[in-house]
C-alpha cells in the first residue's frame, strides 16, 4: 500500500505520477456516478476515468468530495468529445468539465477522438489544434499532464513535434486486441498507454485460454486481463458497478504471470470487442 492508494504508480515522461490502475466510468450515468465513485475511492482506487461525453462528471464530482479524500491523492482524468475540437473548443469544453467536476484542476485532460479523413480533409489542422489547446492548458498549470485517445501512430506522429507529445494515449485493449502497432510506437515514444475496456465489455472472460489460465492461478479471468496489462505495460481502466467486482479488479499485486501465460494470452487475436476504430469512429 502506498499513500496514493493500493495499487502501484507509473511515471508520465513529464514526471507525473500515475495510478497503475484506473477506475472507469463509462456508462455509469451521471446518478448512479455519486455513489460509485465514491465506493471506487473507499476501495481504494485513487484514479478516475470520465469524460464530457459521458455524461457523468457532475456526479463523478460528487463522489469525489463526498469520499472526503485529499485531492492531491486522486488522478482524475477527462477527455475533449469530437463536438469540442479546435483550439477556442476546447478549451471552453474544459472549463465547463471543471465546472461539472467542481474541481480547479484535472490531473489528465484527453482528445477523445482524433479527426480523421473520413472526417475532414483538414483532419491534421484540427489534431493540431486542438492539441494546442491542451498545451496552452498544461502551461498555465490548469492539468498536470495532457494526452490522447485512439490516436493510432499515423495521427500521433502530426503531434509528435509540437512543444510537447502526448504523454498518454488511451486504447482499447484487453485480451485478443493488444493494438501492437500502436502499444509499440508509444513504448517508442515514451508515450504511456491507458487500456479502456481492458475486460473487453466482459465479452472476453469467457475465452478458454483466459479461464483455463485463471483456473490454474486461483483468480478470476477478469483479474488474469487485468494482470496482463499490466504486465504489457498498459494501464488498465476496468469499469464496474459492484462492489466486489470493483473491490476484486484491484486485487491484482499478490501474484506474478508465467511468461509463458503471458504469451499465450498474448497471442490471442479476438479483435475488438467494441467494434470502434479511429478510421471510422463517425460520432
Ligand atoms: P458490472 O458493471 O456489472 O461489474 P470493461 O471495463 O472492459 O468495459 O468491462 C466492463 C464490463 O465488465 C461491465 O459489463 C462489468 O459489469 C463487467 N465486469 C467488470 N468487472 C468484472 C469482473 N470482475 N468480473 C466479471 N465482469 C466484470
């Protein structure tokens, strides 16, 4: 146990630290968020992940004051939604995240989305835009780190010689879609990965490899998939809205993965389990 919570930290290229475990929040709406994040923070997790899109940042604020824990001891994260690009967007949809949050800084602020061609042929102005705008933000102190999501190595390398490169870029990625390419190109970089969805929806656990490998360990498949980001070096943001099922996600430190183990689930290819990809993400 460590006094930013029980599960360990990794360090941002900037210096930031950074839960090793996340506590996601998607499709947790904005009523039932009060009371999961606050549970989420009883049991321990000290690392937020939401976004404007969500829905569910007033509430995410609630949870968050009513644990009664020290801000400087949370990692919270938002994200820019793709109706919130461009630099005057984004940085006004920021704001209004703080505002919702009722907190004076973010820990992690994310482009959710890159533009893409399928978008806009000037897909590469708005990237650099609105990543601007993220970098105005970090300047003024206003985040301690900045960074995006689903931005594959052809959309990060429009970024990669501004001021500053993502420090973080968030994936999907959970057993059968390990996005090598793009987890390659970010170890390259120094640019950390998040997984979102790293218990791909719960669609995954039932994979014979996973459970035959959970078995042997005397663990959950959900928490082998959470082990094995882990051990990629990903970030994992598993979300859930009980209680034992949260509590068990972090219970992930008192066991080591076979090599062999990790390979095997490494060569799993399921595909994603969202069916989203950046080159035709339309929303
Ligand atoms: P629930 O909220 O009822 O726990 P992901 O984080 O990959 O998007 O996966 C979220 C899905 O996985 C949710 O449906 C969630 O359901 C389920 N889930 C979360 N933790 C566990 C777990 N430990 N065992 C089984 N299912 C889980």
């Amino acid at each position: 146990m460590n006094d930013l919570g029980n599960n360990l930290t990794v360090k941002l290229y900037n210096g930031i630290e950074i839960n090793s475990i996340g506590y996601g929040t998607w499709r947790v709406n904005d009523g039932e968020a009060k009371n999961m994040v606050k549970t989420a923070i009883d049991l321990g997790y000290r690392h937020i992940d939401t976004a404007s899109i969500y829905g569910n940042e007033q509430g995410v604020g609630e949870g968050i004051k009513n644990s009664g824990i020290d801000r400087k001891k949370l990692f919270v994260t938002s994200k820019v939604w793709t109706s919130e690009r461009g630099y005057d967007k984004a940085l006004y949809a920021f704001d209004k995240t703080l505002e919702k949050l009722n907190l004076e800084y973010l820990d992690l602020y994310l482009i959710h989305w890159p533009c893409a061609p399928h978008i806009s042929s000037d897909y590469k102005r708005v990237n650099i835009d609105t990543w601007k705008a993220l970098i105005k933000l970090y300047k003024d102190g206003r985040v301690r780190s900045i960074g995006v999501s689903n931005f594959l190595p052809k959309y990060l390398n429009d970024l990669m010689d501004l001021e500053y490169r993502p420090m973080v870029n968030q994936i999907e990625f959970h057993v059968g879609y390990r996005q090598e390419e793009t987890l390659e190109f970010c170890k390259q970089n120094g640019i950390c990965v998040e997984g979102w969805s790293p218990l791909g929806r719960g669609k995954v656990l039932s994979n014979v490899t996973l459970n035959e490998i959970a078995l042997k360990y005397g663990k959950t498949p959900a928490q082998i998939s959470i082990k094995w980001c882990l051990k990629n070096g990903v970030i994992p943001l598993p979300k859930s809205s009980d209680k034992n099922r949260m509590k068990s996600n972090l219970e992930v430190f008192d066991f080591e993965l076979s090599t062999a183990d990790f390979n095997a689930l490494n060569s799993l290819n399921l595909g994603s389990s969202s069916g989203l990809h950046p080159d035709t993400f339309n929303r």
